[in-house]
C-alpha cells in the first residue's frame, strides 16, 4: 500500500503531503492540451512533437511522446532544488515513515520484492540504486547476496549504514565509483522515474552487470486504467518528483535500446497499485491532495492533518471500506488487462 520512499533523484514508492509548498491545495482548472516540440525522447529515440497538460502542480506540465507514450515534467526540478520537493521529513521521525501498522506492512513487502529478485539472479553482488532505508538490501542479505545500495537522502542513509549496518554511499548513480562488470544484480525500484536523465542510468547499469545479470526495475505506468481515468490527479503521477514518467511500451523500448531483453512484466503489485485507485478517488473527489496518505503516516503528521481537516478526515475515514473493496477489484481486473498502475520488469543484460 505504501509508495516506495522516494530517493531524491531517485527513490521508493510510497509518493503526499510532505511538508513542503505546493501539496494540500485546490488545483486551478485544467487547461487544453498542447502540442510542443521537445527534446529527443529517451524511450523510443524519436524526436516528434508531443502533446502537453498541465500538472496539479502549479508551474509544470507534463510532455507526452506520440510515438512511444513516455511522459517528461517540465520544467525539470534543479538539481539545487531537490531539498525543496525531498525535505528529510518525508522519512519521518526517527526514519518512521507510517504508522506501525503500515511500517510492518511495509517490510513485508520489501520481503516479497526481494524474493522476487533472488529467484532471478544469482547470489553475488547486488546494486540497489536509490535503496532508502536499505530493507531489500538488509532481505537480500540475509538470501546470501552481497548488498550494496546508492542514496542521496542522508536521512535515510544513516538509517541503512547505521540502523542496518549495510554498505550505503551517498552519491549520484552516474558518477559513482563502482567498477564494471561486478554485480549479478542492480535494482532501480521507483528510482528511474525519479532520474533526470534515465536512459543514461539504464546504460549505467548494464556497465557494471556481468554477463547476463539482472536489471529489476519498477514504475509508475502512464498507460495504466489508474492514469488514463484520473489523469493529472493520479496519485503515481507525483509531478515535480518524477521527472519521466513510463508505460510498458516505452520502458521496454528504452532497455531494449540500451542491451538489455526483457524476460518478465508483472502488471500486479499488490503494495502500490490498490492504493493509487484510493487515493486517486479521493483526489478526483476533491479532498486535498493525497490526504489520506498524510493520515497514514507517522503520528504527528496524521495529528496535524486530523486538526486542520477534521470534516474531509471523518469524509475519508467513512468511504474507506467501500473505497477499498472497489480498488481490489480494479487491481485485479487492470492486471488482467496489463494495465497495472504500477509495473515491474525484470530485464537480463544482452551480450559481453
């Protein structure tokens, strides 16, 4: 259910009310899409015109490829910005992000992506790019594999390097030192979209797999039902955070272009993808943006949003059953569709 915590330029999830401008506000109406020359596409390659519409977010708006279907936020975040939108109290006190209900949850699920990844790679080296608060890494190791993670956040770094006692750098993915050829596996979970520049990172990752290591990645997906229904008020979209957003179509146009073949896509993720229809009813509902989620976090975020909203806090709590119910069944139905909110893609490096 939870995102997966953001890790700056790259991380997951779970994306809010995080403290900062910009979230809790009514959006001003939407405005008509336009048609805009951009940069060359990272997915596809192509360089068409694409069409535009503005984000919840005022100031940006999101390109679309015509060709492809990959989705770029402009403008782009700074890299001197990124404390603004990835304050250190999106990892909340003491690097509790929910509530301890939610925090177990969470856990769980970091259990189940790392058995995912163990049946698919070797036990050797493994990169978690934008790894957070290191609970797959702390999982992968206890599978027999040797972790090592990238984070830009400090916050949640010191949690991995000191709480975990897991190998963790501070550093940007594309210029860190790591030597090629070393990892069995790298893993890029909701950290891709977070990238500014992700074709270069995809190519990154294939450098410093060995022959036929595993790239894990998981996105947000543009082409899901959750996207095309509730448009710039879907809860993965996460405009500015994202600077790419993919569909199944143009990710894979992206590995394939950058040697790697995809062996897996897993339009059913049953952490992330039932609660982007929840919370994405509430937003379209009108509620402040993502306010369930500020419910669901930490105690002193949910006491603070309780007294501020109390009317919209009893509203959320008294749909939530009926809320719930519906999202499982659309989760179910979207995967089966493979129109999942989210996706998962498994990909083996091509070649020496």
């Amino acid at each position: 259910m939870s995102r997966t915590p953001p890790r700056n330029q790259h991380d997951h999830r779970p994306r809010r009310d995080h403290g900062h401008a910009g979230r809790g506000h009514k959006p001003a109406p939407p405005e008509p899409a336009r048609v805009l020359r951009s940069p060359r596409c990272p997915g596809c390659g192509s360089d068409v015109a694409a069409k535009a519409f503005n984000a919840v977010e005022p100031g940006f708006e999101v390109l679309t490829c015509r060709l492809c279907g990959m989705g770029r936020t402009i403008p782009p975040v700074l890299p001197e910005q990124l404390g603004r939108w990835y304050p250190d109290t999106y990892y909340g006190k003491e690097n509790v992000r929910f509530n301890a209900l939610f925090e177990r949850l969470t856990r769980l699920f970091r259990m189940r992506r790392a058995r995912a990844i163990a049946a698919r790679a070797k036990p050797g080296p493994v990169l978690d790019v934008g790894c957070g608060r290191g609970f797959i890494l702390s999982c992968l190791r206890d599978m027999g594999f040797q972790p090592h993670g990238i984070e830009l956040s400090d916050t949640a770094a010191w949690h991995a390097r000191n709480t975990l006692k897991l190998d963790v750098e501070t550093c940007d993915f594309l210029s860190s030192p790591h030597r090629v050829g070393i990892y069995d596996a790298v893993i890029l979970w909701h950290s891709l979209e977070h990238m500014p520049r992700p074709a270069e990172a995809v190519t990154r990752a294939r450098e410093l797999l060995k022959h036929g290591g595993l790239l894990a990645v998981a996105v947000p997906n543009v082409e899901s039902l959750q996207a095309r229904l509730f448009g710039r008020r879907w809860f993965h979209l996460d405009v500015p955070r994202h600077y790419y957003h993919f569909g199944a179509k143009s990710l894979a146009a992206m590995l394939e272009r950058s040697g790697f073949h995809v062996v897996r896509e897993d339009h059913f993720c049953l952490e992330q993808n039932p609660y982007g229809w929840i919370q994405s009813f509430y937003n379209a509902l009108g509620f402040d943006d993502n306010f369930l989620y500020s419910l669901l976090k930490n105690r002193s975020a949910r006491t603070m949003r309780i007294r501020h909203h109390p009317i919209q806090a009893a509203l959320t709590a008294l749909l939530l059953p009926l809320v719930t119910a519906l999202s499982l069944v659309m989760t179910a139905v979207e995967a089966a569709l493979r129109r999942g909110g989210t996706i998962e893609v498994y990909a083996v490096k091509r070649g020496a």
